[in-house]
C-alpha cells in the first residue's frame, strides 16, 4: 500500500508504518503544498495520512482522488474533511482521541491563569521597559477561586479542563453539551445548562467542541452581550467559533472582561491583528497538542489506522465507522 503523509510526523508513527512493509511519500520540507500539488500526490496513493487543515478535503478533493481508501488525520477534529462525501465512497477516516486531551487542557488551563493575571500583557511591559515604580491600583487582575467554569462540548478535552479547575480552584461546574454526560456530573458535580444559561452564568467560558458549520462563528456580538462583563472567553477547540472583529469589540468595550485563544480566524493569525496589542487578549500559535507526549500518540494513533486499513480491518480510532457496514 502506498501513503502519503503532506508534513513529517514523530518517528515513533513512522516506525510502525515502515516495520509494516507500508510504501511512504513524505513531503520533506514545512512548506505547505499548493491544492494542486496536494491532489496530484494524493492521486498517486492509496491513503493519506494528513496533518493540519491546509488542503480541505471536500466533494471536489474525493472526486479527483478515485483511487484513495482511507485518511488518517493527525489531530482530534475532522472538520477538514466533508465526512458525507467519505461515507458514500466508503472511505473510512480516523483521527487521533484522547492522547492530547491532558495537553490541550493544560493550554487552556494556562490561557485562564494567563487572562485572569494579565501576564503577556505584564510580560511586555518588562520588554518595552515599562516596569515602573509600584502602583497598587495598576494592572490588576483577578482571582479564580470559587468561580463558575462554563464547558462548552463536554469531550475528552473539556472534562480535563473541567478536573483541573475544580481541582484547582474549586470551581463550579457547568456544561452545554449535544447530549447529557451523567457520569462527568456526578464525577465533576457539573450541571448540565441550556446555552443561554451557560452564556449567563459563566466566569469563564471554554470552548471545547467539535466545530461544525452550524457552530460558525457562534461566539460573536449576540452572544458577547450575554456574557458577564468579569467573564473570560478561552477557545483552544477551533478559531471558528469565534468572529474576531465582535471579540475585539467586546475586549474594548469592556463588554467581557478577557480573552485567551489557541485558535484563531484565520489560522496563523497575522502580526497586525488588534488582538495581540490588547492587554486583556492572551494568544497562542495552536500550541495544544505540542509536547513529547502527545505528538508521539498522536503519530502512534495515525500509524495504526493506516495500518488498519492495510491489513482490511476497522480503523481503532474512526469517525465514520457507519463505512463499515
């Protein structure tokens, strides 16, 4: 079998495919292939194991790709693929669960404490020499303890953030979900809410779901305004979900009181963006799953549902397992 991988992956997945006997085209360099490109290797291989959202692999991508029988993502969402187009070829797709659930809420969990205290904005302060003299009414932040943390899509990844700050800050725990997670309230003792509540209610808000089309740009103006002004919005799921010119006016217009963003709209974000100049705004480069740990079972997770496909079996780790019957 023949696999395309468009960005070079840890070794450790890369070793299991070569053990194996799996033939491996690997772009060699960072650049980001052109669609074009992209495609045109992709036609050449029976599966691609594809690493970050570049190329979106729509109806057009499968029709150009007859020959493809499988896709493995390196990451958790699989928003970039147009999953209806893959069930009615047959396609099985397979992302990479739970490995970087702890590192992604660790993110999260700094981004909090980094909003809550104002740190990159002190940080610079440091840098432009701006350090000063003590002043007790300056640059204040505030305290988390006690506080309200509102989960937006109660996964793998929000419960961990959810453990942590209850862990700990003692914070309350409430949660909008698809469905009901009777098992993470009793574990949390977390309350399941509406999402007009989960807006009202909520010190912090943190964005954890899977995004979808319908979720495009939720977080904007509408819902801004029904957020407390002492709120602190983190996303580190996708910059989709939110509309960054409706963030910037509500950070400004003291509409909620911070925020802190692993994602952005558009991904990278540009130097220029407002955003970054803002001391109530912390932001990161999608940094989530970027330790040791979670690159490494991510590229394991990856390997072993090429592999799957190799030896005609179900993928471990598929999105669309309805393929298989």
């Amino acid at each position: 079998m023949n696999v395309f991988i468009n960005k070079n992956i840890p070794e450790a997945g890369i070793k299991l495919l070569q053990k194996k006997g799996i033939n491996l085209t690997i772009n060699p360099t960072e650049n980001v292939l052109s669609r074009e490109e992209f495609i045109k290797i992709c036609q050449q291989n029976d599966a691609l194991l594809s690493v970050g959202t570049a190329t979106l692999l729509d109806e057009d991508f499968f029709k150009k790709c007859p020959n493809l029988k499988g896709i493995a993502l390196f990451s958790v969402g699989f928003d970039s693929v147009h999953i209806p187009s893959a069930n009615s070829r047959k396609i099985p797709v397979g992302n990479t669960p739970d490995v970087l659930s702890r590192a992604t809420s660790d993110v999260a969990f700094l981004l909090m404490q980094s909003v809550a205290r104002k740190s990159f904005f002190n940080n610079k302060r440091i840098l432009n020499d701006e350090w000063g003299s003590f002043n007790p009414l300056a640059n204040l932040g505030q305290e988390l303890y006690g506080k309200t943390l509102g989960i937006f899509g109660l996964g793998r990844i929000g419960f961990e953030m959810a453990q942590k700050c209850k862990a700990a800050f003692g914070m309350n725990i409430i949660y909008h979900n698809r469905s009901r997670k009777e098992d993470a309230e009793k574990e949390l003792d977390a309350k399941y809410v509406d999402f007009e509540t989960l807006l009202a209610e909520s010190d912090i808000l943190s964005v954890h779901a899977n995004y979808t089309a319908e979720n495009n740009e939720l977080f904007n103006k509408n819902t801004f305004a029904k957020m407390k002004p002492n709120s602190i919005f983190i996303n580190t799921a996708r910059g989709k979900f939110q509309n960054e010119d409706d963030l910037f006016d509500a950070l400004t217009k003291n509409i909620i009181w911070g925020a802190g963003l692993d994602v952005t709209n558009p991904e990278p974000m540009k130097s220029s963006n407002p955003l970054l100049s803002l001391p109530n705004c912390c932001i990161l480069p999608h940094i989530g799953s970027a330790t040791y740990e979670a690159r490494n079972g991510m590229a394991i997770c990856a390997a072993q549902n090429i592999i799957a496909l190799f030896e005609n079996k179900k993928m471990p780790f598929c999105v669309n397992e309805e393929v298989y019957f």
